[in-house]
C-alpha cells in the first residue's frame, strides 16, 4: 500500500483524529485551510524561555546527562476499550450488531480483571470511550433520543462524537437506567485495586446531536445560546453556515452507514439549521466523505480570520506554576471568557468530583493553548495531582503545550514513537532514537512512550511487525529511556493482531467503531477468570515480560534518575556494536544501570560495550571488577564490569531481538 494510500485509509477509519504531520497535500483543502487557521493559535516560548524551563541539562561532557527526580516512579498507563475489553462473543460478523458480536460491560471490570491489570504494574486505567457519544441503539425507553445513522461512523459509534458529556455510554450499563451509578462504582473498584482512573475529554468537537440529559442545574447544551443569525461570536459555541441547512454528505459504497444496510432513519437526511462548522474545520454545509462528518467544530474565540477573541497570558507565563496560572485566570472578567472555555470547565469538575484522576486530551492541538491554561490550571486547584495527558502532533508546539498549557505529558509519536516502528520494519537504524531522545531531552519526562493504542496498528499486524517478539527491543527501549510514562493498549500484551473486518473499522488496528471481539485478549480473559487459560504459551509467555517490565518502572530507582549516552560511544568502535543494537545508562545514587537492545531478528550479537569515562566519573565508582545483575531473565552475564580511570568495558551476548537491563553490583 502505499503512503498516500495508507494515509487517505488513516482518515477514513479515524476522520475525526488526523496526524497533522502529514504533508497537507494528502489532505482536503478544506481541512488545509481549517487545520492552518484554527489550529496554529498559539503563544511562542522564546527559546531563551524553553531552555530555562529544561529539566534535562549536559554535565561533565555531551555523552551525560542529568535528569531531574520530581517523580519517584513512572507512571504506567493501561487503555483499555471499555466497550471491548469484556466481550466473550467471538462471532466478528462485520457491521454486527450487539446481540451477534456481544459488547463489554463497566460489570466485566471485576476485581479478578483488575488485579489482573495491576500485575502488569499499571498505575493508571484510561477508559476510553466512557462519555455518552453518538451510537446507532434505541435507548428510547431510557428517554435517550435515537442518533441518525447518517452522521454516525459504524454501529457501535465514535467514542469521540460525544453527545452528553454529563452521562455516560449507555452500552456498557447492565441497566442502562442505572448507567452513571455503575461507572461511579467502577470508579471506587479500580481505586480499590490501587489504580487511577482517566476517561477521555475531546475539545474540538461534539456529536452533531449533542444533547445532554444529565447537566448539573444551571449547565446548558452546547450551542443553547447561540447567536445562529451569525457565523461568528465570542460567545457562540459553534460556527454557522448562515441560511444554510445540513447536508449529509455524498458517501462512498465503503462508508454507506450500516454497511447498506436499511435503517428507517438512513435516508440521507440530518435536519440542522443553519448548518454548522464541521468538526475539522470545513466550512461547507455539505462536509466531505473524509470531512469528520459526524462532529461540529467548538469555538474557543477564535475568529474565522484566525485572529483571537480572548485574554492572552502574559510573557513570561512559561515559566510559572500551574497555581499562578490559576491566580491569572481568577483576575481576568469573566464576561471575556470564551463560553465554551467554561463549558469544559465544568465538565471536567464534573467529573473530578465523582472520582476521576486525570485526563486524556484528544486532538488537543485544534484548540488554543491559552485555553489549555485556563482548564488545567483550574483543574490542578482540585486536584493537584491530576494526570493530564495530551494527543499531539506537532514537535515544534511541545513546549508550548507543557509550560504554557500546563500538560503534563504529550503523545510521543512524531518522533519516539515512528522511529521504533521504522527500526523494527527494517527502515531506519538505532541511530534515529539517540537524534529523537536529543530532540526533546528538555522535555523528556513529559513525552508519553508507546507502541501501540487505539489510533496506530497492532504491533502483530502485518502492516506493522507480524510478529509481537520483534517489537520487544522497541518496548524495552520505549520504557527504560527516559521518565517518560508508559502506555499499554489492552491486547498488546498478549499478541493481538487486530486482523478482524469489523465493518467500518478495518483491519490491524482494533476497531473504536463496532461491536467486535478482541481474540487474543478473549483467550487470556477466559470467560472472565483472567487466567490466561484459553491463551498459548507463546502468549503467556509475551504477557509475563511485558509485566516482568512494566514492574521494573516502579522497582528500578535508577529510571528515574539520569541518562548517559553509549551509544555514540560504541557505534565506530568496531567491537562488535552495530546499527542494530542500541545501549545507555540510566542511573542514580543509589544505582547504576546499563541497558541495551538486539534489534537484529535472526543475529546473535557478541561485543564488547565500551563505557566513556565521563560516565564512569559521574557513577562515582572506584575502578574495579563488579558484577552485573539480568533483571530480565534469570541468565547470568557472560562477564562482569571493569572499571578503570579512563572508563570501563562489559563483553555481553545478545541473542536476536534480545534485551538487557544489567544492574551494576558491589565490587
């Protein structure tokens, strides 16, 4: 397939959640002109500015860094489908309904599943998909209006066309009645089994039908108050095609709602009047099929010149706390105030009070970063611990995201992320993941590591690796390298492979749009015993390094501590160290750690890795023999550490796709 090709699928399957780096000629220029006026907004970080806020800076010589220790440990993230995760029919009908391929209840998070989860040394659960977004169910009974398909992607629905904010997905209820009470009990059972709880907040964008049943007395919908006479208003929550009513747009025989199948509601037909702002920002009253069709844009102050219609935090504001960026907020009227600014406000508050601990923010790039500071920055005042984690696109917008909007990690993917792929796909060499950890070594800890989630392909997929075992160098650099917390997508850690045609989501990622089973992950879950007794060796097997691991995240104090460089100090020395292998330290006071991955699928490595004496200075150790420690494995290394005053040296062997984390011992 090619790239243009992949890219145009990319936007098909996931409309609503665009990679902006892509080359806007692949795009729509309707897109093109949207994505460049609304989503550039934003307030530069003087370079002078990012390099004060650094909180990784050269010592002793360029091959060491040191690295700041405000975290004891590094969280572990765990997404999880919520819709997916305790579905035990394995039917995968494409475009099925419930009843033929089954959906995942809030009531399938048992404390068993939990426990389960907590093994692999999560710390956080992202529930994805709990707000109530647009679906095609009849929950009329419930006195839940019925969405039209024609502006709904799949049957099961995007989990980010929300149409209640205040509510939750009423699929996952046992009694749909009783649907916030069950999530709220979910809530207490996942802090029960020592976890926290992050749901999704999507900003840019709402279900066209958004209507909430359950806002707190005094909240109204979105869009309730608008000026409909005006394309444009500080105060309106949405743009308007003036005079112009909806059209659905013209869809091709793949994206046919329902798969062509008759519904008494698919009739081409959405009734909206005046049309509004699609959720990327095409403007027309009839979108594109690639437009995101079945969202409406929200305005931030925006105007549609892109000029900005808001306060601007002040210079400087970068290097202030989220507390002083709060104390900002509460001097500035509220009346200048973007309405949806507070909207969000108080959705998030909503959802603080009942137990959430953090945040995941989709597409937060579409949006102001000065809004950005406003919401977190009140958040922090509720919860200063609160985990607020971005999807973003753009590396030359980090440290805006960061020290401006007050996040605290953004998605590490246009950078960490597609180099790993690219070394295990055989296109790029480790040298790629030394240039990507320098281009963001100031912000390192607040950059989220992973191989997989919910928007890319599974690792087993063939579009991706084939093979789970030749990602695991990629996941043990991806863990080990930096601060950074650690995503895991359910499924990964046994092997899925997301081959199913699930209708509208296609195959190697797992689709966020129908009802479909997750094979891999069912055999572990057992029919809800969690015991991997449907699952092969080969899977258990997978499933206990990924949690031998992810543990040693919490375990290994060194991994919060500093980084020092191996690998430009062994690449051109000719002692067996390639372009497939990659090593570094990572190390504290109270220990010192040598890592290093064999990407090499069917070469066995010997060598012998060189330590530069800046490095060996900066560990404080005497010179001398010591031994080394596999946490690994229970393997003995073939030889001990030598140090001496003009460095040290280690010969190791490395099977293919091998990894070591090797703990330094007492002399």
């Amino acid at each position: 397939m090619t790239k243009a090709r992949h890219d145009l699928n990319r936007l098909l399957n996931k409309p609503f959640n665009i990679n902006l780096k892509l080359p806007f000629n692949k795009l729509s220029a309707a897109l093109c002109s949207a994505a460049l006026m609304l989503s550039t907004q934003t307030f530069a970080l003087p370079q002078m500015e990012a390099a004060t806020n650094a909180k990784t800076v050269s010592v002793q010589s360029a091959d060491v860094q040191s690295t700041s220790s405000e975290r004891v440990t590094k969280p572990v993230i765990y997404q999880v489908f919520t819709r997916l995760f305790g579905n035990t029919q394995t039917a995968n009908i494409p475009w099925g309904t419930k009843a033929q391929n089954g959906v995942g209840k809030f009531s399938d998070f048992t404390p068993k599943a939990l426990e389960s989860i907590k093994s692999l040394g999560v710390s956080h659960i992202w529930y994805t998909g709990i707000p109530h977004h647009a679906l095609v169910g009849d929950y009329s009974q419930y006195g839940i209006g019925t969405d039209d398909p024609d502006v709904v992607k799949g049957r099961a629905g995007s989990p980010y066309a929300v149409k209640d904010y205040y509510n939750v997905n009423p699929d996952l209820a046992d009694d749909p009645a009783k649907r916030l009470e069950e999530f709220e009990a979910l809530i207490a059972r996942t802090h029960e089994a020592g976890m926290q709880v992050i749901i999704d907040i999507v900003p840019n964008h709402v279900a066209r039908g958004y209507h909430s049943l359950s806002a707190p007395t005094g909240v109204t919908d979105f869009g309730a108050s608008d000026n409909t006479q005006v394309s444009y208003a500080r105060n309106n929550n949405f743009y308007y095609v003036v005079g112009t009513p909806f059209e659905v747009p013209s869809l091709s025989p793949d994206l046919k709602p329902l798969g062509g199948e008759p519904h008494p509601l698919v009739d081409g037909k959405f009734d909206e009047f005046p049309a509004k702002w699609t959720g990327n920002g095409a403007r027309a009253a009839k979108p594109d099929q690639n437009d995101w069709y079945e969202t409406v844009k929200i305005n931030y102050g925006v105007t549609p010149d892109g000029s900005l219609d808001f306060p601007q935090l002040p210079e400087g504001y970068g290097k202030k706390s989220a507390a002083e960026h709060y104390d900002f907020w509460q001097q500035v009227p509220k009346e200048s105030i973007p309405s949806s600014w507070i909207k969000f406000n108080e959705i998030a508050q909503y959802w603080l009070a009942k137990g959430v601990d953090g945040f995941r923010y989709d597409m937060a790039e579409m949006v102001p970063v000065a809004f950005w500071s406003y919401l977190n920055s009140h958040i922090k005042h509720t919860n200063p611990d609160a985990l607020l984690l971005a999807e973003v696109y753009t590396p030359s917008r980090y440290r805006d995201y960061i020290h401006l909007g007050k996040m605290d990690y953004l998605y590490d993917k246009v950078g960490l992320y597609d180099s790993l792929k690219a070394i295990i796909q055989g296109k790029a060499g480790t040298q790629a993941i030394e240039r990507d950890r320098n281009s963001v070594e100031d912000i390192a800890e607040h950059m989220l590591h992973f191989l997989e989630n919910h928007d890319e392909q599974r690792i087993a997929s063939p579009e991706f690796a084939g093979d789970p075992l030749i990602a695991l160098p990629a996941m043990v650099i991806s863990t080990t390298l930096s601060q950074a917390p650690t995503l895991l997508y359910f499924g990964q850690e046994v092997g899925e492979d997301g081959s199913e045609d699930a209708g509208f989501g296609k195959p190697s990622r797992t689709s966020i749009f129908d009802y479909v089973g997750v094979p891999a992950h069912q055999r572990f879950m057992n029919l809800g015993k969690f015991d991997g007794g449907q699952s092969s060796k080969e899977e258990l097997s997978l499933r206990a390094y990924y949690a031998k691991l992810l543990n040693l995240s919490h375990s290994l104090s060194a991994l919060s501590g500093e980084y020092g460089d191996l690998h430009r100090a062994n690449i051109d020395q000719g002692k067996g160290y390639d372009a497939d292998l990659f090593a570094f330290s990572r190390f504290d006071d109270k220990q010192k750690l040598i890592i290093v991955s064999n990407f090499a699928k069917d070469k066995a490595k010997h060598l012998t890795l060189e330590l530069p004496p800046a490095l060996v200075k900066r560990w404080q150790l005497a010179p001398g023999t010591y031994p080394l420690k596999e946490m690994l494995s229970d393997k003995k290394p073939a030889a001990p550490l030598t140090l001496t005053t003009k460095g040290g040296q280690v010969t190791l062997n490395l099977a293919p796709l091998e990894s070591k984390v090797l703990v330094v011992g007492e002399k």
